[in-house]
C-alpha cells in the first residue's frame, strides 16, 4: 500500500514551474508504541502544561513563545511576529542555487521524502529539471516549511523522482576536527593492513535491509504476543560479556584468530 500524500505545492526553476506532491521516504508506523496509564484504573494518562511555580494548569491559549534573557525574565514573542519572519509561500519549492552533489556532506542529511509529479502536463518540467541536475552532478537548494519549521532543503535527483533532504541547521553540526584532534596520523603496518583487509572480504555480503532489523522490537512482539495468550513472558536474553581490558594479545595475534574463526564458521 502506498503512502499518503503529506503535502502538494509547486517545483519552481525560474520560470518553469510543475505541480509536485511529497511522501515521506521513512517510516515509523510499525514500531511498538505505548499509552501512558494510570496503573490504578488503567485509565491513559493525558498530559498538561502547567505553571511551574504555581502548578496550576494553563490553558492553550494562555500559552505564548517566552526567550530567556535572564533568570526569570523572557522577551516574549506575539504569534504574528513569529509568523512574520516566515516564508511567503510554504507550497512552492523554489530552486534558487545549485551547488556540487559531491559538496555536501552526509552529516548535513536530515530526513528523506520523495517528490513526484502530479500531472501529465507537468511531469516534461519535472523530468527535465531531474534530468539536468544528473548531468551536471548538482543538487538543488531551496527553502520550504515543514513541521511547522523553515527548513534549506536540498533537491537530489534519484531514478525517476526526486528525493528532497531536509538539511540540519548550520548550528547544528559540529566540527569533526575538535573531535578527532588527538587521532595519530601514523599509518597502520602493512602487515596489519593485510589481515584487516582479509578480514573485511570474509565479512562482506551483499546489502540488506535485513542487516538493519530492530532486536528489542522483535523482543517486544514476543512479549505482547505471549501476555495477549496469558503465556509467561519468553525468557530474558542473556547480555554478551563486555570485553575484558585486562589481557594485553596483540593485534597481530587478534586479527589471525579472528580470520581463523570465520573460516572456521564457514565451513562449519
């Protein structure tokens, strides 16, 4: 079954414009969600604003937007004066520069959807601006609210659609260089290289989304199914022991155990 639409608008390349609808490219809807219940009556549990000092419920429209300045003391922001600094339009994506496929980072990838013509008549607008970016190896930028938010989004050509990245906010990534400041430079042994590498071929397969299956989901399902039955619970799985820091085997002798035990497993 096909996702629903979540949103239609317009793509916009200077003059060229086609009618365009977005489906998300994730989904979550089959992971095991829970109600927050009242153990005593079995009763959901609903949740409320209340005012921290007072503890008193406040009503939605008492709610404002508050920016702290100073302890207990906030500048307060009017709905019409955050509705000011937003986009125009939030239904038309309009492409207004394009920058190097190669250039963007995967740190600055956020959330996928998928963009798909919605008419005959503009699907020739759609197919040649698709088309254009593959050729010169380039993605789209533009601006576009969602989730309530104004987000760059970029425009990266996939088959025939379009897939449209929202991108994380510049102050939102971290420079790696603080991170990895203290890394050696020195490259690894030769000999080491070797084993390594022989290590990767035994271990390489072929992509599956199968490699990315959620265990605690699969736990959870077990769980339900059994209490649905009136079944005790399955038993819970032992925890693999952590590693053990205290024995000092070298990594010479490490890698030539560990490809000795695959070729083991596999002929086993």
């Amino acid at each position: 079954m096909a996702p629903r639409t979540f949103w239609k608008g317009y793509l916009k390349l200077s003059l060229v414009t086609c009618p365009v609808a977005m489906l998300p490219a994730t989904s979550e809807s089959e992971k095991v969600r829970f109600r927050t219940l009242n153990e005593k009556t079995g009763n959901p549990v609903a949740a409320r604003y209340v005012d921290a000092v007072t503890g008193e419920p406040v009503e939605e429209g008492d709610e404002v937007k508050g920016y702290p300045r100073g302890e207990d003391d906030h500048v307060i922001l009017e709905d019409d004066e955050l509705e000011a600094v937003a986009l125009e339009s939030t239904r038309t994506i309009d492409i207004d520069k394009f920058v190097p496929a190669s250039s963007i980072g995967w740190i600055w990838y956020d959330k996928p959807h998928y963009l798909v013509p919605t008419d005959k008549v503009g699907e020739e607008a759609f197919s040649v601006i698709r088309e254009a970016m593959a050729a010169t190896a380039t993605v789209g930028i533009a601006r576009l609210v969602l989730y309530r938010r104004e987000r760059a989004v970029m425009l990266k050509p996939s088959g025939k659609g379009i897939v449209v990245w929202t991108l994380r906010y510049g102050d939102e990534v971290r420079d790696a260089d603080a991170y990895f400041a203290n890394v050696g430079k020195e490259k690894p042994e030769a000999p080491l290289m070797r084993l390594v590498t022989r290590l990767i071929d035994e271990r390489t397969t072929p992509w599956s989304p199968d490699l990315v299956g959620d265990p605690v989901q699969a736990r959870l399902l077990e769980i339900i199914a059994a209490k649905k039955k009136g079944r005790k619970r399955p038993a819970k799985a032992k925890p693999e022991p952590a590693p053990s820091g205290g024995n000092v085997v070298s990594i010479m002798d490490a890698l030539k155990k560990s490809i000795a035990g695959e070729r083991k497993g596999k002929s086993g």
